[in-house]
C-alpha cells in the first residue's frame, strides 16, 4: 500500500524522466515525438500497474539512451534545435560580453587620460564613450548592417549547434526494402 | 557468460514479431515475456524503440485495451506485412544459421598453409 507522499513521489520521478526524455527527443520529428511521449507515459503506466515504480523506470535505462534508441530505430539523424538554441545563445553572450568589456574599457583608458569622448566601432556596432572626472557615459547605436551581421552570426551558430544540415533530405531504404 | 548486445540486435525485431504471433502483448509484458523465454538482460527501454518503428512500418498495429489494474494497454498485434516479414525473417535467420554452424563446426584440417619467408626480389643476382 502506497501512501499519498509516495504516490506523490513517483509521479515526480515519472514526470522528471519523460521531461529528460522530450529534452532529448527534441530533434525528433515533431508529430511523431508527441506520439512517442503519450505512448512512454502509458507504458511507465502500466508497467508501474504491474510491477511497481521502483522497477518501471529502471527497466528503461536512462532518457537519453532511450532516445538513442529511439532515434537509431528512425534510421536517418536529426538536427538538434535546442542545442542550436544554447550555441547561439552562448555565442550571443559572448559578443554581448565582449562589447561590454571593450566600452568600459574605453572609458576607463578615457579617464585615465583625465577624461574626453571618443566614437568607436566595434563589431560594426557605433559606440560613442565619454569619460572623465565628472562621470562616465556610453551610447551605442545598431545600423541595419552591424543588425544583419549579428544576425548572421547567431543564425550560423545556431545552424551549427542544431546540426541542421541534418534537416536536408536524403534517401535512407528501410532495411526490409533493401535488396539482398 | 555475458551476451553480446550486437549479436541480439539483429534478430531482436524477429524475435518480437514471432512472440506477437503467438499472442498479442502490450509493451511490458512483451519484455517480460522476452525475459521469460531467456533474454533476462533485456530491458523495456530496448524493446519500445524497436515496437515503435516495427509499428511505423506498417509491420505491427495497435489497439487500446482498458485495463481493470491502471491505464489503458497498447495492445500490439501483427498485420499481414508483419506475418510475410517474419516468414522471411525466420527462413534468413534458419539460412545464417546453417551456414554459421557449418563453419563453426568444420574439423580443422591438418594442412595448414603456411606463409612462404619474404624473397628480396630487389636483390641482384649473382
């Protein structure tokens, strides 16, 4: 006999793995995945119905070897959107970053020299830096051009990260369809 | 002795396709059933990616079966395609296994051929 709190503590268990297993099912055609996530839900289910949960979700092994499975049974690779997403996301914050540094260091270079204004480019960003004794100020301007490079800068890192050559189509024979 | 997961891969998809022959099963207890007739090592996480595409190719078919003991089962059940497909699998599967046999069994022979010493052919004759 289960009591609330253990109950309670298996659905967690449960909801936790499915949600480690759609992280890793996210290259997964999409329909498909929605499929796939009701169908693993039902059998969790009933093997917890038949077995209990301490032994349900052992006998999958882990999320993301379930979903190598899963992907190696589709025959053909996937691209990768949520890892594309963290790539540009890591890029974007290192620009950011490193556009950051590069003001405030002007500024600084700017106050040491006992103050004044300069008008900078960085990353086809404009930057315009005012430092001195009396304070310190920055401004910065996007032009359509420095927009559209950091634009193709995010959108080739995302490319990369998702491996979404992968989405290109190509014939891949069912292993029953292919001659002897 | 430990099984190579490689040598069971390939003959796994059959392998379900003549259990859900016999009798149709809902995920589980297909692996249970696998692990009842010897597989012991096998896990649910092996079987479902396996019962899923055998399903996307038309092989196996579904139907929902409620269930007095919690949700209701996924009920797997071959299609006509699935009993050709297993027909061919078995009598591939009796062919390899002749000839795998056959070559595992074969008596030594007692005359090996042994490699003859490299000549130096570069060499100038005297």
């Amino acid at each position: 006999m289960t009591t609330p709190l253990e109950r309670r503590q298996d659905r967690v268990r449960r909801e936790w793995y499915l949600l480690r297993f759609d992280m890793a099912m996210q290259g997964y055609p999409s329909a498909a995945r929605k499929a796939l996530h009701d169908e693993l839900r039902a059998e969790i289910e009933a093997a917890t119905a038949d077995v209990g949960p301490s032994r349900a979700l052992p006998q999958l092994g882990s999320p993301r070897g379930l979903a190598d499975a899963y992907y190696a049974e589709l025959g053909r690779p996937c691209p990768r959107p949520l890892d594309g997403a963290v790539v540009a996301a890591l890029v974007g914050f290192a620009i950011a970053l490193s556009w950051l540094s590069y003001a405030l260091g002007s500024i600084d270079t700017l106050g040491v020299q006992g103050g004044g204004t300069a008008e900078l480019s960085f990353l086809a960003v404009e930057l315009t830096t005012r430092g001195g004794p009396g304070g310190m100020g920055l401004e910065s301007s996007f032009s359509w051009p420095s927009l559209m490079l950091l634009m193709t800068v995010l959108a080739g890192a995302f490319a990369l990260g998702s491996r979404s050559w992968r989405a290109l189509p190509t014939f891949h024979p069912r292993p029953h369809e292919e001659h002897p | 002795m430990a099984r190579d997961p490689q040598l069971l891969k390939g003959v796994l998809p059959m392998l379900v396709l003549r259990i859900l022959a016999r009798q149709e099963s809902y995920g589980y207890e297909l692996v249970t059933r696998l692990q009842a007739a010897g597989l012991q090592d096998i896990a649910a996480g092996t079987v479902y990616p396996i019962l899923s595409r055998l399903e996307r190719e038309g092989l196996i078919t579904s139907r929902l079966v409620p269930s007095t003991s919690g949700p209701a089962r996924k009920y797997y059940l071959l299609t006509a395609a699935g009993e050709d497909h297993l027909e061919n699998a078995v009598a591939g599967w009796h062919t390899l296994s002749a000839t795998v046999t056959q070559v595992l069994e074969r008596p030594p022979t007692a005359a090996r051929v042994t490699a003859a010493p490299p000549t130096d052919t570069t060499r100038d004759q005297p």
